[in-house]
C-alpha cells in the first residue's frame, strides 16, 4: 500500500473518530506568548592551532606502493583496501595506454595498472563512471589541509554575544473533547517551526515545519550535544536528512508508562511534485518509564529519490558526487580528494537506530544513548552519558560524548570525543546564571600528520551564561 494513502488513513480514523456533531465554542483558544533572552561571554584557545602549509606533493594524501591488477571494475577488490591507491595514481609519470597495463613507477616500486584498469576501480568505489586524463608529466598539485581558524591572528576573549527570542501560540479544548494548539515558534507565520497539532483520545497528531523525527521524540537519554570549540557532528544523529520540511507527528496515549511515537516527512523540501530529494520517510519511538528506569529506542530509514531533479538511475544513489576528473595537476581540499576515493559523506540511503536510558540513583541522575546512522557512504556511532546533581542552590552537570564516523571504503575515519562539565543556579525568577566548560578533541583522517595537515585538534571553551526568560 503507498505510504501517503496509509498514513492519510490514519490520520482521518483517529481524527474523526474523536469529533462528533457538537456545538464548539471560538472561545475556548486562548493565547500565550514566552520569550527569552541571553547574553555569553566565550572563552576559547581554537586560535592556537598552527596553520598548515601548502603540500606540492601529492604524497601527503597515503602510504604508496600499492598495486592493482584487477582489469574490470569488478575485479576492484585490491583498490578498494588500499589506503595508498590514489596516491600512487597522482605521483606516477605515465605513458598512457588504453589497452594495456603500463609499468609505473612510484619511488623505485613498480605499479602496473593502466588508466583504464583505475578508471575501473574508481568506477567500483563511487558507483560512478569516473574520467582519468593524463599526459606523460608527473601528476602533482597543491593539496589544502584545515588552517588555522583565526587565519593567523590571535585570540581576543571574551567573545560577547546577545540573543532574544520571542514565541507566540494558541492553544484550548473545544465543546467536542478537541485539544487544539497552534505555536508559531520564533518566527513569522508559516515560518520554521510553526506548528498545529490536534489532541483527544486518540492520542496527538502535529504538523510542524522543521518538526522531529519520532527517534528524537522517544529518546530519554539526551542528545549528546556538548558546547564545543572547533569541529564536530554535534552529538547523536537524531534524524535522517529525509525527515526535514514538514514533519507529521502522532503520539500515541500514554499505556502503562508506555509510549509510542510515529512520524512521516512526505517531502524533504516541501516540493509539490516527486522529485525532492526524499520523499515518504517514516521513523518510529517508543519509551517506556518506571520509578528507577526509563528506556528508549526509535528507528528510521530515509531513501534517495531516483527520480529527484537533475538526477536518475544509479546517479541518484551516488551522494551528489560529480565524477572524479583527474588531471596532470589534480588538487584540492585533502578532504574533499579523501572524500572522492573513500566515501566520507553521511548521505544516499540512510537507516538510524538509537536506544537510550536514564534512572536516578540517590541525588544523581545518569543517562545515555548510542546512535548508529547508517548511509550510502560513511556510517557514525556514537556513545553518551550524562550526569547530574545539586548542591544547595546549584546544579552540576557533567556530560562525556564519543561519535566515530566510517568510511565507506575502509581506511579513512573522523573521531570527536567531547567532555563538558557546568554549574548553574537561580539568581531570581526568570534569570539564572550558568558556567559551561568542555574540552574538545576531533581528529579527521584528512587533516592527518601523515597525510600531511595538523592532526588532531584539541580544543577548550569556557562560556559564562546569562539567560533571561519571560
């Protein structure tokens, strides 16, 4: 059965099982406006990482003296291990020749495999047809790592910053049992995040622009996300990239301190024909709680669109990779070459799986959560916990996030590990006060010593939070 027919089905049994002919008074909505208000002072040493050099050597993206002598592209087992594959192929002077394998020669080492035989083996990797010029001059360029962020200036701390919200919605319970809400979030009507939902018996069904994923809506074991400095994925992947533009929600009545949760995205960008880039993407959650322990897990999967604008066939399923074109002076970002052999894009199809948990023992709270996000290319776990007390007036929080991220091709993987501590109290009502520490180490195969960038980056913050709410 198609999926929108099915989920319109249900929407309209649940709906109009609840709502029968009855008088229904207008003044039964009323409104509500909140807002917010905050000011930082951030403190970071982010600007103390050095600056790379250019590297006009190729040899900086992998090991060399590997070959491949496959002749097909399914006989492109040997490349697709090889950490060193397109090293080699951007430092060999070539003879080129369309037929035949050709010796290279690569520090004394020989290589025998041709154009074509490489083309086949990127073809292999990419699920692209990839196109490899060459002439008879050795194949070098200039390769850019991550520089300095602060482009060689020094640090000013603190940073100072302001921000404000102002949120208004409307919400009642009509004549007839209706539960009805409106909330247009920060923004104008119709904007991001504006939201209608519907309640009664049957449960509560939401439209939202921007909405979440019923993955993020069961979770009880926090997101993971951690203030940092530097790079980072931000703590769990609490969605795909197909629950995006207008999200449908429906919670469940709550049975037995069990709850359920469904969401459906029809369209990833709100367009009004079939060829956005995800269209039907489902996810369910479920927790459930006890006076010591509450669970959590949801599951969603997100497909490409063969058919979405611009691309059909197998290039649709191909994460908007261009085909590889290598020339005599191929160059580039380290992490987009890496990128271009390995596959380090979250993208394609993408299947998501996250439990969490959380209980309370004694004046400390403890939760957790493990993710896996499963895509056409890369894949990343990760791992979080977090704890929490009070002493007197303040609250201590102490949280600790690792995520790896795979690539498709074996050789190539990015790993943060964060750790953030904070203490927070009420000054009055309204305005609290809080202090955020976190250290941050992020380390991308790309930017490797070896490979020749930084390595990894560790870097601390300290914010001083002032928030203000009305």
């Amino acid at each position: 059965m198609n999926k929108k027919i099915l989920m319109s089905g249900i929407a309209a049994l649940l709906i109009g099982g609840s709502m029968h002919a009855t008088s229904v008074s207008a003044s039964a909505i009323s409104v509500s406006h909140s807002g917010e208000a905050t000011l930082t002072a951030t403190f970071s040493d982010t600007c103390k990482a050095a600056a790379s050099d250019l590297t006009t050597n190729a040899s900086a993206l992998g090991v060399g003296d590997d070959t491949f002598t496959g002749t097909t592209a399914t006989q492109a087992d040997d490349v697709a291990g090889n950490r060193g594959a397109l090293a080699d192929f951007l430092l060999m002077t070539y003879t080129p020749d369309a037929d035949a394998a050709t010796e290279q020669s690569d520090g004394g080492v020989a290589n025998a495999f041709s154009v074509d035989q490489f083309e086949d083996a990127l073809d292999a990797i990419n699920g692209l047809t990839n196109t490899v010029s060459v002439n008879d001059s050795a194949l070098t360029g200039d390769v850019t790592f991550v520089a300095d962020p602060c482009g060689g200036d020094s640090a000013d701390n603190p940073v100072w910053a302001t921000t404000s919200k102002l949120e208004f919605g409307a919400s009642g319970t009509l004549a007839n049992g209706l539960g009805v809400s409106v909330d247009l979030g920060a923004g104008a009507a119709g904007g991001a995040g504006s939201e209608i939902a519907l309640s009664g018996a049957f449960g509560n069904i939401a439209w939202k622009n921007g909405g979440d994923s019923a993955v993020k809506l069961a979770n009880v074991g926090g997101d993971g996300d951690i203030s940092v400095a530097g790079s980072g994925f931000g703590g769990h992947a609490l969605s795909t990239a197909g629950t995006s533009g207008t999200v449908i929600s429906y919670a469940a009545p709550s049975m037995g301190g069990m709850n359920l949760y469904v969401t459906y995205a029809p369209s990833s960008n709100d367009k009004a024909t079939n060829t956005d880039e995800y269209l039907d993407t489902i996810a369910i959650g479920a927790n459930f709680a006890t006076d010591a322990l509450s669970i959590s897990a949801g599951w969603e999967t997100a497909s490409l669109n063969t058919n979405r604008s611009g691309q059909t066939g197998a290039d649709a399923k191909a994460c908007d990779h261009g085909a590889l074109t290598i020339g005599a002076t191929y160059g580039g970002a380290a992490e987009d070459i890496i990128d271009d052999v390995y596959g380090t894009d979250e993208c394609g199809d993408q299947t998501l799986m996250m439990i969490g948990a959380s209980m309370n023992a004694g004046d400390i709270s403890i939760s957790g959560a493990y993710s896996n996000l499963d895509t056409d290319e890369a894949d990343r776990a990760t791992t979080s916990i977090d704890l929490g007390t009070s002493v007197g007036d303040w609250s201590l929080g102490l949280g600790y996030t690792t995520a790896t991220r795979s690539s498709k091709i074996a050789g190539s993987d990015t790993t943060q590990t964060a750790i953030g501590a904070s203490l927070a109290t009420a000054l009055g009502d309204g305005v609290d006060f809080a202090l955020k520490l976190s250290n941050n180490e992020y380390d991308s195969d790309a930017q490797s010593t070896a490979r020749g960038g930084n390595g990894a980056t560790n870097d601390f913050q300290a914010i001083g939070e002032l928030k203000i709410t009305y």
